[in-house]
C-alpha cells in the first residue's frame, strides 16, 4: 500500500531533523512530506539543507491549514493512507504498523494512536488531561464514539476519508472537530494504544494558560458541529453486516 507521513511543523528547527531522520533511516518503507506553515525560525533553511521532501505555505494557515495541505497532496498522489505525526519527535514512528492495521483490514476509516490506552509513556499535563477528558464525554455525547486521547495528533486515515479531508477540514485545534467529523460522515473511527515522548525542544501551541480557553472554545465547536451535520450511516464491513 502507498502510505504518507503528514509532517506538520511550524518552528521546530530543534526538532525537525531527529523527526525526518529518524524515519528515513528507520522507516524508507514510508514516503513523508514535510508542511513547513510559514516558519519564523531557521526551518525551511533546516528542510532545503537537508534536501528533505517538504512543502512551505506562503502564510501560517494553523495546524488544521497545515495538515489539510498535506491530506490535499495525499489525495491528489493516491496514497492509500495518510498518517499524521507531529514535528516536535513526541509521535514514535515504531507504532505506525500497529495504528494502520484496523484500517489496513477493513475496520476502520481513522486509527487515533492513544497514550490513555495503556497509559505508559508521556501523559501530558494535569490541565490538558482534564480538557482531554472534557472533549472525550463531549465527543461521546455529539457522536457516540469513545475516544480516550481526542487532542492526539498520531493518527491515520483511510484513503476516502483523507479525501474527505483534502476537502473539509477544521482550521484551528482540529484534532477533536475532525473526531466528531468522520463519525457524523459514516466514516468509523478508532483508538489504538501508543506511548508517546515528551517533546525535547520548542514550545507547545497549548500551553497551561491556554488549556482552560482551547476546552471551552472546543467544546463550543463540537456542539455546533454536530447541531449543522445531519448523521449518515456508518459503513460497515461485510463481517458486521452478517
């Protein structure tokens, strides 16, 4: 299967390298693009010194523009999977055959990789656990799915609903939005357990001052994204329609 890591990165100069490196000595199986949103630090000079497969955005769209670009290239080059992974290093390449496979054997459209699950490795913050939490009964409610890490940026998706989001994709803190999104779209969604690192360099777009705000500005958009999508049919494969 053609499968593409997502790089969304927007200064990480002390990042990037150990990210891009680590895959192509790693994991050569895989292409990557690099989305370089508009850096202001040293990143795009890293990328083009390096000669790494990278994309730069001529102004800063958010994660949610940098990450859409990326699902638009995938789409448009047939991969079969999109998965995306964070430039800051705390996403371990090492789980990606374990994410991709409910999506590989036909169980699902988006595979979330969770620290929650088994609850090793990195678990963040006290006030981003409790927002994470907060969005996990949101979500539940809006859509019914269960999603134990719904700001996790380690996911995968199948190659209709990269589509999808080549197309239609939240723009700010998108991770929970595109969650609810898929579901209300009969696309199934699912979490496989991972452990995550904690970032070595850079500064976080959510930080402790910000959580209280991105749990209430979240919150709101998930509500008003389920009140405006009308519910489709989840696909089901031809084992769960027996």
């Amino acid at each position: 299967m053609k499968i593409l890591i997502i790089i969304p990165a927007y200064n990480e100069k002390e990042n990037i390298e150990k990210v891009v490196d680590n895959l192509t000595e790693n994991y050569p199986q895989y292409d990557y693009l690099v989305v370089n949103d508009c850096s202001t630090d040293c990143t795009e000079e890293i990328l083009k010194r390096r000669g790494y497969r990278y994309i730069s955005l001529p102004v800063n769209l958010g994660i949610g523009g940098a990450v859409q670009s990326g699902y638009l290239y995938a789409s448009q080059n047939d991969y079969d999977i999109a998965i995306q992974i964070d430039g800051d290093g705390q996403h371990d390449p090492a789980y990606i055959e374990k994410l991709i496979k409910p999506i590989v054997d036909g169980k699902a459209d988006m595979a979330v990789g969770s620290r929650f699950i088994e609850k090793q490795g990195f678990q963040t913050s006290f006030m981003r656990r409790l927002g994470i939490n907060l969005i996990r009964v949101i979500i539940k409610i809006c859509c019914g799915v269960t999603a134990t890490d719904t700001t996790s940026g380690f996911r995968a998706t199948s190659k209709e609903l990269t589509a999808f989001f080549a197309k239609n994709y939240a723009q700010d803190y998108p991770e929970p939005e595109a969650i609810v999104a898929a579901s209300l779209n009969g696309y199934r969604v699912t979490d496989v357990p991972v452990q995550m690192h904690e970032r070595e360099g850079g500064v976080s777009s959510i930080n402790a001052k910000k959580s209280l705000y991105y749990m209430i500005k979240v919150s709101i958009a998930l509500i008003i994204l389920r009140i405006g999508t009308r519910r489709k049919k989840v696909k089901k494969t031809e084992e769960e329609g027996k």
